[in-house]
C-alpha cells in the first residue's frame, strides 16, 4: 500500500512500522522507513503524521482472551489518534465479521488449533494463526471513543465466501471495513 502510496502522489517521508522482523527483509522500496514496533506503543511521538494507516491489523492484535484481544484493538486505535496531527486522517481498512458470537467461537477455535499445532487449510485455518475479528460497529467505536474523531467515511465491503464456510455459519457475513476519521485536538 505504501508503494503505491509513494508512486500515486507527492508525499515524501513514509514510514512502515513492522513487528514482524521477516517483513523488514521484504521491504522493497528504499523511499519508505522501516521501523520495529508495535501497534500498542507505537515508537513515534504525539501529533508526527498527517495520516496514518492500518490495513488488516485489528484482527490479529489478539490476547490470551476475547476480551483482552478487543482491549488491544482499542489500545491501538488510541496509539494511532496519538501520533496523529489535529486535523489529520486516521485510515482502517480491516476485515470484520458481522456475528460478535461467531467471532468469538472463531477465535477461541483458532486459539484452540494453534496450541495444538493443528491446522485445516480448506477452511483457511492454519496453525499459529489466531483472529480475533470485530463487527463493524466494534471499530467505529474504537476510533469514535478515541476522543475528537469525526467519522469522514465509512464503506462496508462484504466478502462472498465459499458455500462451505457459509454452512458452519462461522463465517457466513464477513467483509472489510475501509472507514477514516478527521482528528480534531481540542
């Protein structure tokens, strides 16, 4: 997304901050920064962006629970308002699961599988791979309780899925969330 970001228009210092040190060796563009950290403690200072962006993130900031998986998904909405300029964008784009119940049965499923080494790659389930969706409302109002976000946009794309996901249910009204919030700093 950065690249094209970089390609598409006049913005000079773009900054890609990674956990995962595998991707570090990925990073193909040298016009981009490559910074370690995370999304619960970002490594920037208060107000550094004009924009700032996460794409398929939320979901995997999981915990050993529901519950402190959400938790993390709101720390890292406030990260992001944190380094973010009055006046600036936040933008989420993520994947979402309308069911809060069945996105809590997938993600102690996934929780389950990967403690267990197991792995059903027809469903897309893979070992050491834990989701922790959201419903689309749950996002909104993470970056709404934020504090000063005003929702400038808000598109819901829901997903097809094959007939067998729709049958378990689990997965039968999932999509991705593009929403961007204005910061307003008192």
């Amino acid at each position: 997304m950065l690249d094209l970001i970089a390609s598409e228009t006049d913005i000079k210092h773009l900054y890609n901050c990674e956990i995962v040190s595998e991707v570090y060796k990925k990073q193909v563009n040298k016009d981009i920064n490559l910074i370690g950290g995370n999304a619960l403690n970002l490594p920037f200072k208060s107000n550094s962006f004009d924009y700032v962006i996460i794409k398929n993130l939320l979901h995997h900031l999981v915990g050993r629970t529901r519950r402190e998986s959400k938790d993390n998904a709101r720390r890292a909405v406030k990260e992001l308002k944190r380094v973010t300029k009055d006046g600036g964008y936040i933008i989420i784009l993520d994947q979402y699961n309308r069911h809060e119940f069945f996105s809590s049965i997938i993600f102690y499923l996934t929780l389950f599988f990967s403690i267990f080494g197991i792995s059903f790659k027809s469903f897309g389930l893979g070992k050491n791979v834990i989701v922790s969706f959201l419903t689309p409302d749950g996002i909104r109002k993470f970056l709404t309780r934020a504090g000063d976000v005003e929702i400038v946009f808000d598109r819901e794309n829901r997903l097809d899925v094959s007939k067998k996901l729709k049958y378990t249910l689990l997965m039968s009204d999932i999509g991705r969330l593009l929403i961007i919030g204005k910061v307003k700093i008192k």
